[in-house]
C-alpha cells in the first residue's frame, strides 16, 4: 500500500476562503439570494470545504446525484455512497439559473458560504429513500429526513466563508491536520474507528485487536447531528478520554472528532465514512456488527458484505471486519463467533433497554460489559435525565 494514502479521487480538495478574497466575498454575499442551511447542510458544507468530502467540491448535481443513487457512483464513476445535496422550495428554484451566486446562511442568519449555481433540478425523494436506505418508512430517520425537503435541488461548487465553531476543539482536526499528524508520529499504517455510542468492552476489544495489525488507531466519534435518543456527544466523549487516560498506549492512539451528520444509511454508510477516514488519512476501516444501522432496516453484516462490490482500489482504504464480540463468562475472556467454544448461554449480552433500565436505577454495569469509569460517567447522565 501507498503511504501516506492519497485522498479519495486523487487531491484534498479545499475550498475554504483566504484573506483577502474572503473579505470581498463575505461583502459581495451580502447581496446574493440566500439559502439558510440546516444542521446536516452546515456540516457538510463544512466537510466538503476542508477535503473530508473529497473529492467533492460543492453539493451534487443531477448527472452525480442520480448515478450516486442508483450506482453509488459519481458521474466519472468513483465510487460515493451517499447524496450530498442541497434542497431549495420553489419560489428560490424559479429565482435561481446556471451560473447564479448564492449565500448559505446558518441559523443565526449569518452568511457562511457562498455557491455558483451550476444546476437547478428535480428528484424524487422516494426513489432515494427506498434505494439509498432501502424502505419509504418514516420511522427511520434517515428517510425522515430525505421525506421532509424540499422539491428542488441545487448543484455547484461551494465555498466557506466561516468554519463552524468546533465543539470539542482539543480533539477537532481537519484531514490535512490528521495527516499531519500521522506523518510526524511515523504511523505508515492507521487504523479508524467509527462511533457514535460509548465505548463498551467489546468496541475496546477489537479496536486494540485492530491496533496489533498497525501503527496508530485513530477513534474518530461522530459528533454532528444524531438521532434524540442517542447518548449526546459531550457525554461519549468524557467516556472516551476516561478509555484512552487509563487503557489504551497513549502514544500510539489519537482522539479527534468527526463533525458529520449521521445518516443511518447501513451499508452505503459504511462505504461514505470509510472513504472519509481515507481522506483524514487511514488506511484500514474498523467495520463491525451493523455499521451505522437502525432498527430492523439492515441486515447484521450487510454493512461488511457491501465492500465485496467494489474492487479493493476502488476504496483504497482497507476494511478490517470484525464478527459480533462479547465477555465469555466461562474463558472470562473478550471472544468473538468465530473463537467461543460455546455455549451460548455463557456470552454476556445487555441489551439496550437492560443497560438503560440499570443506569436509570444508578446500578453500575458489569465491568465485563464496560469499564467503570465509563459506567459512573453514563450514570450520572442518565441521574441528570430523571425527572425531579
């Protein structure tokens, strides 16, 4: 393998304004038409400027978006999972054409970004919910989302004005940083990590299992926008420096966070946030049990299966697979499907509502199921949430 990784598609796009050019567009904006985006646009307009998203360089236009969602394919065919997209009503749709500028503005009704329109074009929401998320239903959240847009969108290159401010800026780095980063440490291979839950024994297990293979982990949570039943992000990430102060090699492991907005998308999900990680430059993917699934809606190693249609250049970046792992109360020992003897009846499984009810009832959990300090932090999180 090639190190370091070059970025997906070749180059690590940026399209952040520089001063002085970010002053007279910031001046300029102020006369554009203005499109306020939405907590997922905001993040990924953020994302596609600093190369997270490459090798995009703006919101998709219609040739990519439709091959994206039929094929997971750009136009050029590079692979690309998910639709990255920007919707408009259509009082602005009729006020916009080729070549039209366009402020982003963000809740606040500050301009943040600019685009040059270069399409205005319809879609069909439900055909991306049924081959993007595989169901119409509006239970899942991604379909939510897509349902709820509206019935135009806009494609053309962007350009950010002002980064969001970062929420947990000891450990937000963009990729040229993470690169960097590796670089300087000597990591020729790096392992990444995808979560947006806490890390419970089992995650701990196969990322050090992970980390025997390389020369870095890098644990890379998600911190952008998640379902309201998700564990908030400032509460994941007290977890997490409890782990990495106490468990993990200090010098061989990196906590940085991942402004992204989940989608819920299975295995299309998969394949984005490992393209991504290849862009903050790993070059091996830790892919589990049910990879940013919800509900019933994937299949519990579809999201593994999925890379088997791609030729491995393709990605670039490898996929490191691991089975379901769980406490063997009877080795008392971290095992897996593929290395228990069996029974079954001798694997420590919580479910989520088990785990909930004893946190709600302040019990600390197993310390074979999580370590206690990550234990007495989501404790107390859930004390907070009782009502008086």
């Amino acid at each position: 393998m090639k190190y370091p990784l070059p970025p997906h598609g070749g180059t690590l796009v940026n399209r952040v304004a520089t001063e002085p050019d970010r002053s007279r567009l910031v001046e300029r904006a102020a006369g554009f038409p203005k499109v306020a985006l939405n907590i997922r646009q905001r993040s990924d307009l953020d994302l596609i400027a600093v190369g997270a998203l490459s090798p995009l360089e703006g919101f998709l236009g219609r040739a990519d978006y439709e091959r994206v969602v039929r094929e997971m394919r750009l136009a050029n065919g590079t692979v690309w999972a998910l639709p990255v997209t920007l919707d408009v009503d259509e009082a602005m749709a009729k006020r916009l054409g080729k070549g039209a500028d366009l402020a982003l503005t963000d809740d606040a009704s500050q301009v943040v970004g600019t685009m040059v329109v270069d399409e205005v074009y319809g879609w069909d929401p439900a055909l991306e919910a049924r081959l993007v998320y595989q169901t119409e239903e509006t239970a899942h959240p991604g379909v939510a989302y897509v349902m709820a847009r509206g019935p135009k969108l806009l494609g053309g290159k962007v350009t950010l004005l002002r980064k969001s401010a970062a929420e947990f800026p000891a450990h937000h780095r963009e990729p040229a940083q993470t690169r960097a980063i590796f670089a300087e440490r000597g990591w020729k291979t790096v392992v990444a990590f995808q979560t947006r839950n806490p890390i419970h024994r089992a995650h701990e297990y196969l990322t050090k299992v992970a980390l025997e293979t390389v020369d870095g982990l890098m644990i890379h949570p998600l911190v952008g926008e998640t379902k309201g039943d998700d564990i908030p992000a400032d509460v994941r990430m007290r977890c997490y420096e409890a782990l990495l102060q106490n468990y993990y090699p200090k010098e061989r492991v990196l906590l940085s966070t991942l402004p992204a907005a989940m989608r819920y998308a299975g295995p299309r999900e998969a394949i984005w946030h490992s393209l991504m990680r290849r862009n903050y430059g790993c070059t091996h993917f830790i892919v589990g049990r049910d990879h940013a699934g919800v509900g019933k809606y994937y299949g519990t190693y579809d999201a593994q299966k999925i890379f088997d249609q791609f030729e491995p250049e393709e990605i670039g970046i490898t996929p490191v697979k691991f089975e379901h792992t769980f406490f063997h109360t009877g080795l008392k020992e971290m095992v897996s499907d593929k290395t228990s003897p069996g029974p079954k009846e001798l694997h420590l499984a919580l479910s989520g509502t088990k785990v909930r009810e004893m946190l709600a009832a302040g019990q600390d959990l197993p310390t074979e199921f999580t370590r206690l300090e990550v234990s007495r932090i989501l404790m107390d999180h859930y004390r907070e949430q009782r009502p008086a």
